[in-house]
C-alpha cells in the first residue's frame, strides 16, 4: 500500500545539513569563534559565548597537542568526504 503523501509546513526543519568537523584541540569551549557542547546543541539556538577560562580549562584537559593537518592531509580528507557522499572531485 503507498504511503500518504507529507507534506511539512515547518519552517525550522533543515533541508540541508552542513557537514563540519574539527581536528582534535582546534576548536575548545570558551573560544572567541564560539562552540556548542552537548548542553546546547539545539538547531537554531546560539553558541556558547567566548569564556577565557573555560577555553583554559578545555585546553589543561587535552591528552596531547591539537592536531593540525597539513595540505595533504587536508586533501586526503577532502577526498575521503567526497567519495563517502558520492561527489565528484574538482
């Protein structure tokens, strides 16, 4: 039996989702840019706003240094994603 035709009037649903992500330490709690913890993480509702010294304390937790990737790294991932989401390279 088909399924009934839904047709949604919600605005506040996303049609997209932007796909993010972060190497380890790059982006802490606190940070100027702004973050979300798992407290608030609700679409459409604001970052955390900068705190210096919950950046600080997110920054004594860190088990190692912040792992930043190089341009081959970078590309290597980039790569990854594309294949994962069926998109073609550039």
């Amino acid at each position: 039996m088909p399924q009934p035709h839904f047709e949604s009037n919600d605005h506040r649903i996303p049609l997209e989702y932007l796909i993010t992500f972060r190497s380890y330490g790059t982006l802490l709690h606190g940070d100027e840019r702004g973050s979300v913890d798992r407290f608030h993480n609700v679409y459409g509702t604001p970052r955390l706003p900068t705190n210096e010294q919950r950046r600080r304390y997110e920054q004594r937790l860190l088990a190692s240094p912040a792992v930043k990737l190089n341009s081959k790294q970078r590309a290597a991932v980039e790569q990854g994603i594309r294949e994962t989401c069926g998109l073609r390279s550039r």
